[in-house]
C-alpha cells in the first residue's frame, strides 16, 4: 500500500478516536435540580446536603425521608433530576408557593433521623450571675442555626466575624436591670452570657435580612452588604466556609441559589438546573467575601476536629454501651436476689398459717363479712387479696328464672309440694 492510501486511513482513524473522546469525556462535573414551579428554596437547600457528605452518610436507608435523599444525591451524581419524590416524601404539596430557605433546610432536618441531622447540632448554654458568683439561671439549648441580626451595626457592611463573636460577648445587668439573687436575697448587679458547650460539625449561620420594624410595625427585608470570612474561629475551633444560600429579590419574592465549594477547590454556582463555575473566586485575593444577597452560611469543621468529634461520639457510644451491660448485670443480680428473699418470706408465712390462725370477728364492713366461706377452704382466715376485695365489690348477676343456674338442678317447688299431697291421699 503506497504512502497516499495510508495517510488518509490514519488521518480517518485518529478522527474516530477524537470523536469517541468527546463522548466518553464528562461535560461537567455538577448536575442541577429542576424547578417544580416555585421550588428554588428546596433546591438550594438541597445542593448544600449534598455537598455535605458526612450528612448523607448517616441517612437512614429503613427511613422514607432519608431513603429519597439518598435516592436523589445518587442520581446528581450522574444526571440533572427532579424532585417529585422529595416534596412527596416530606409531604410538601403546594410546590408553587414561595417559601423560605432557612425554614426548609430546619424542615428537612426536623423529618429525617436524628443521626443525620446531629451533624449540624450543637448546643449553647446561657448562664447569668451575680456579682458574689452564684448562679441565678442556667440553660442549655440545642440549635441547628446561630441567627445574626443585621440591624444590630451601624456599619454600612456587616461583619459577619463580629456579629458571631458578639453572640458570644457578657453582658453587664446594672441599676434598673439588676436581677433578684435567692443565695443573697435581694438585688444584685449581674453578668449574662452565651458560651458554646457542643461544637457542631457544620455550623449554619442565618443572615437575618428579613425582619420587622417596629416603628411601622411591617416586614421588610435588608439588602445590607455583609463580609464572609473564610474561616471563623471561637475558642481553640476552626471553622471554614463551604457553602452559602442566596436571595435575590424584594420580601415580596425572589429568587434562591447557591454557590458551593467543591472537591476540587472551585466554587460552582447552583441556579436550579443550571450549574456554572463563578467567574470570579471567592476568596482568591483576600481572605473575604462581600455579598448583598448571601442569606445562609454553611461552615465545616477543619477536618481533624471532625475527626476528633467522630472520636468522642465512637467513644461515648462505646462506654455507654459497656455501661449498659454493667447495670443490665447488676439489675439481674438484684433481681434474682429479690425472687429468693420473695421466695423465703411466701413459705414463712405459708408456715405461720398452719402454726396461727387468728379469729376474725364478723363485724360490718370486715373484708370476709358476707362471704360464703366453706369449711373445706384451707386457708378461709387469710387476709383477702385484691382481687378478693374487688370481688367483692361486684354486683351480682340477675338472672331469669327460666335461665337461671340452678333451675337445671333444683326442682320446681310446686312440683314438690303436688307430690306430697299424692302420698297423703
């Protein structure tokens, strides 16, 4: 074959290899969710589970709810879907009426099982005290999301670093605010704060732009810019920024979307079913990220404190569970001990009442007044049982004559009396 017929054939088989190339090679990396009509805030919630993989790891399969997650993060993985079986798993039946993001994803975590949504739990404890230091109120509460109100700054850009650490800061209670004290028995200056006793895994914080003016008494919603850090810090804790929940639009409606990290250090955008990469990084030049429109933060614990928090769970269930078979041990031990002291105090008085029988006296109202006690009866001076004494309490049955028990056995007394006169005569 001369070297002008090969040249073609190669040039021919090159270009299939291209072609199939093409095929095979993924077009992108993330897939959307279709809107249902007016379903952006579900979808935005949504994308954010999904990129949080230590969430769908603990879902229930045996669960309807967290079956239709699992369902439905299998299938992003390979295809834009839909979400007909998830507003019907979570019985969500008007899918054309505006909601609120913040409100579905503390829907979601409400309806699946409570190992699932302990990954973004924590808990805070707020404490007051007086002066002398004791304790006047003490609480714990769980949480799913840390709230920061934006009217709270006079700023004109909100720092979100601030208004986290603000939650955290001790308040003074002086002249008109001084609280009752019972240990010192009146009045004292006092100090009220918040500290976080339970680290979560994926801290949530919501950005309050809805809220109410008092002055008008109407809603409104604020279009303040906001600073995202990267990373928050509170203690010895470390928590970075993976995802954030959009709103776009008036309090009237609007529109969601979300903008997620992803595994390979990018930030995507989410809009429905449209998925792109952001042109421009967050993050790329500064260590944060102004927004007008960011509503939902979602930040995850640096990987080696989630770890350490994997630990302490795995630790804890493991001494709980030895504790229990400790105190099940213990418990049969009583138990049995129990059965054998009741065993020895039934035949002591088994023996006392061949060796005593005491007389009652028929008085009225003794439990054994008006019982028909036979002779035969072994024990017919025992104190009466309970059901002895409900026994007693029981009307008695009436009967016919015709059905009565005893009409198959005792004979008519006319008949007895008739048989009598026929053996006079």
């Amino acid at each position: 074959m001369s070297d002008s017929r090969k040249r073609p054939l190669e040039e021919g088989i090159a270009a299939s290899e291209k072609r199939k190339q093409k095929v095979t090679q993924p077009q992108r990396l993330h897939y959307g969710l279709y809107n249902q009509g007016n379903t952006c805030h579900l979808n935005s919630v949504l994308q954010v589970l999904f990129m949080t993989t230590d969430f769908h790891d603990r879902l229930d399969p045996q669960k309807t709810t967290d079956k239709e997650l699992r369902n439905i993060f299998k299938k992003l993985k390979e295809t834009t879907c839909g979400t007909e079986n998830i507003t019907k798993a979570f019985d969500i039946k008007n899918v054309n009426q505006q909601s609120d993001a913040a409100e579905s994803l503390q829907f979601i975590l409400q309806k699946v099982s409570p190992r699932a949504s302990k990954v973004f739990q924590g808990e805070l404890t707020y404490s007051t005290k007086c002066f002398e230091g004791h304790i006047i109120n003490e609480e714990t509460n769980p949480f799913w999301t840390l709230p920061l109100p934006l009217k709270d700054t006079q700023d004109s850009t909100f720092s979100v670093e601030s208004g986290f650490e603000r939650i955290f800061q001790t308040k003074t209670l002086i002249g008109d605010n001084m609280v009752y004290c019972n240990e010192c028995e009146k009045k004292r200056k006092a100090t009220s704060g918040c500290k976080m006793t339970k680290f979560p895994q994926n801290l949530i914080l919501l950005l309050k732009r809805f809220d109410i003016d008092y002055s008008t008494m109407s809603y409104f919603k604020s279009d303040c810019c906001v600073e995202v850090p990267r990373e928050l810090q509170l203690k010895n804790k470390t928590f970075k920024l993976h995802g954030m929940v959009d709103h776009m639009g008036s309090i009237r409606g609007g529109h969601y979307t979300t903008t997620v990290l992803s595994e390979d250090n990018t930030w995507y955008e989410f809009d429905d079913a449209h998925v792109r990469k952001v042109k421009e990084q967050p993050f790329a030049q500064t260590r944060t990220h102004k927004s007008c429109t960011a509503y939902l933060l979602l930040y995850r614990a640096s990987r080696s404190q989630r770890d350490e928090g994997r630990e302490q769970q795995a630790e804890t269930g493991h001494l709980d569970q030895q504790m229990g078979h400790k105190v099940e041990h213990k418990r049969q031990i009583r138990q049995s001990a129990g059965d054998k002291e009741n065993r020895q105090t039934q035949d002591r008085k088994e023996r006392d009442k061949e060796s005593f029988r005491p007389q009652y006296s028929r008085k009225e109202g003794h439990p054994e007044n008006g019982r028909k006690v036979s002779s035969f009866t072994r024990d017919q001076h025992r104190a009466p049982a309970e059901e002895d004494v409900l026994l007693l309490k029981k009307q008695p049955t009436v009967y016919s004559s015709k059905h009565h028990p005893d009409s198959r056995t005792k004979p008519d007394k006319r008949t007895q009396m008739s048989k009598k006169e026929e053996g006079k005569a």
